[in-house]
C-alpha cells in the first residue's frame, strides 16, 4: 500500500559541536557540611572524593542555570539561536512539575518558538538527552538541539542525612548538538531497572507532605550500598557494551567520562574496564560533588579547558542514577 505521508529527512549523522558549563559561585566545604552530620572531611574525602560542592543561592533557580550553561555552549558553537530546534532540558530539581524548565530555557536563550521538553532521568538524563538529540538531528526533526544536565539538588537534600548532605550540590552543563559528515556519536546503551525504584528515592511525595508533613520537606534518600553495587558491578558492563556496539577499544579512548557519583565508582570502574593508564578520566566530582544530570557536561568542559583531552578527541559516556535508570555511549568531543 503506498503512503501518502512524505517522511522527514535529516543528517547523515550528528555530533556534539560545543559544550558549557555553569559553576555557582559559592563553594561549600566539607567542614560546613560537617556542621550538620556527624562525620569529618577525611571521611567523606575518603569514601567520596569529594573535597568540596558548589552550592546555588537561594534566589538562582534550576532555569537560572540552565540558561547560563546553555548560553555559553550556544555562544561557542557558532550557531544562532533562533536555529535551535529542540531544547532539552534534564532534571529532576525544577521544582515546578508544569510548565516545563525547557520552554523558559528556550526563550530565555532566544530559541524563539522551538521545541522544548524535560527529562527525567535523574544522574543518567545526559546520556539520554544525548541519545534523544542524535536520534532528531539524524530524524530531521530538528538541526541543532541543546542538551542541558542542571540540577538544584541542594533544595531536595536533607541536610542533616549523613548518607546524602555530603554528596550532592548544584551546577549545570550544557551542549549543542548539530549535523555531521562522519559518525560523532555512537549508538547508546541504555535501559532501567524499576523494581529497584526505591534504591533512590524521596522521603516523601509533594502530595503525602501536604496531606501529612513528615519532619522535614520531600528530600533525596539513597541506599548507597545498593547504589554502589550496582553501578561498580552492571554499569561497568553497560560502558563496555557501549564501547562494544560503537566497535571501539578502551585503548583507542582520550577519555573516560563517567557521571561523578563516587570517586570510588569511577575507581572500580576503571579496574573492571581494564582501562589503559594512558586515558584519563573526569575527576571533576572532587571539587564539584555529584550533580546528577550535570555531572558529565561539566566534566568534560573542564577536561576541555584543562587541556586534559584534545577537541576532537573520542570520549566514553555514562550515566546512572535514580529509577533506576543507565545510558551509555561513546562520543567525539567538540
Ligand atoms: O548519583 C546517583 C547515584 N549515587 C551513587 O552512585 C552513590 C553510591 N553510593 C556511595 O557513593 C556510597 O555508598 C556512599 C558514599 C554514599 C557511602 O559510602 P559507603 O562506603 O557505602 O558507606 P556505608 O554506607 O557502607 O557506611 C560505612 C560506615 C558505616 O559505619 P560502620 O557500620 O562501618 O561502623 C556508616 O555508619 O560509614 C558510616 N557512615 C559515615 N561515617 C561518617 C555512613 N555515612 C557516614 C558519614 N560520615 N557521612
């Protein structure tokens, strides 16, 4: 039967062309922290990595945020952005659950009247924001995307909870996604696992606390053990696939860019990779903590800017985090 519909036509293949990424200015030490749990700076550098946070202030929103990041990617790419045809946003800290923080990132940006959406899928949205604007550039849906991690994670943390004050903090990166001739973004490896939808979770739903305040506002919880089990052992498997189905070798990598959940993670990551010494790996979690969604952009901005990978270089990606949720491939840094 012949259709009548005539299908979209987009490019042969897509790639990152820029990346931004947006710090807040006030950094929070693990001695502050400290102040409310009891722990040391020894312990969570120890256990985490992580010396110290940034933290937004009271009156910078998650769109705050994203418009800084999203901005300074556009500006580095060379595109205008009244090309952008589709603003992604991933977050699970906007506070509103509508309207979406990609319609207001895509006006304030000046992607005037383009297609704008959020996901929601915790530290993994990234890889799938990546996932989703290669499949629209390929599609024709849209010629430029802009992928955007941000999180607030400061508004949903308790801070007196010893298994999460420590962890998480505030930032976000963004990257603008456009045509190519050669194949720049490899085929991803993705997927959930919902009967472990409690490993991270919140204490309370928005709904349950207005019905019946618990003692503190709806915040993040974590079985970190469970947490860290899984990602050391399935995520280290999933990075491998995607590296697999992209037909590249560890060896062939200049870099290695892990979501910053934990340095030991990234750590065991490494050891069941069997990653060669020769490629480095984002480290960023030290003085940023772990910002969900944000975490792999700013990352690799910083390895960018630190002269630690070249442009252009090959780079592996993965997220994992609340759902649960993963996504991972392998990409050419802009
Ligand atoms: O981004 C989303 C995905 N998230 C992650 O990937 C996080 C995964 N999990 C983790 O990173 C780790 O599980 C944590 C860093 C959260 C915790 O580290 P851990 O090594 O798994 O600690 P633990 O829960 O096994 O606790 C070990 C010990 C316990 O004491 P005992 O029973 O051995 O005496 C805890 O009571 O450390 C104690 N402890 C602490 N001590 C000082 C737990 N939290 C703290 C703390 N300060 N904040």
């Amino acid at each position: 039967m012949t259709s009548p519909i005539t299908p979209a036509t987009g490019a042969a293949y897509a790639r990152i062309m820029a990346v931004g990424g947006y710090r807040p200015s006030r950094i929070v030490t693990n001695d502050e922290v400290c102040k409310r749990i009891d722990s040391s700076d020894e312990w969570i550098r120890e256990r985490s990595g992580i010396i110290e946070r940034r933290y937004a202030a009271d009156d910078e929103t998650v769109v705050d945020m994203a418009t800084a990041a999203a901005t300074k990617a556009i500006e580095k790419s060379g595109i205008n952005a009244s090309e952008v045809g589709l603003v992604l946003v991933a977050s699970v800290t906007h506070p509103y659950p509508t309207p979406s923080a990609a319609a207001e990132v895509a006006f304030r940006v000046g992607a005037l009247g383009s297609a704008a959406t959020d996901i929601s899928s915790a530290c993994a949205g990234f890889c799938y924001g990546i996932a989703l604007a290669d499949s629209v550039v390929r599609s024709g849906a849209a010629k430029y995307v802009i992928v955007i991690g941000v999180e607030k994670l400061s508004d949903w943390t308790d801070h007196s909870d010893r298994s999460t004050a420590f962890i998480f903090a505030d930032g976000a990166g963004a990257v603008v996604i456009g045509p190519s001739d050669v194949p720049a973004i490899g085929p991803v490896v993705w997927g959930s696992d919902g009967e472990q939808r409690d490993a991270i979770n919140m204490t309370q739903s928005l709904i349950e606390y207005r019905d019946e305040p618990g003692p503190i506002f709806p915040a993040l919880t974590m079985q970190g053990q469970q947490v860290f089990r899984w990602a050391v052992g399935d995520m280290a498997k999933t990075a491998q696939r995607a590296l697999d189905v992209a037909h590249v070798a560890a060896d062939d990598l200049d870099a290695f860019i892990p979501h910053q959940a934990n340095m030991r993670i990234t750590d065991a990551m490494i050891r069941a990779l069997k990653l060669p010494a020769h490629v480095p790996v984002a480290r960023d979690i030290a003085y940023t903590g772990n910002t969900s969604a944000a975490s792999i952009p700013l990352a690799m901005e910083r390895m960018l800017d630190d002269h630690e990978v070249e442009h252009g270089g090959t780079a592996l990606l993965i997220g994992f985090g609340a759902g649960l949720v993963f996504a991972s491939q392998v990409v050419t840094l802009p």
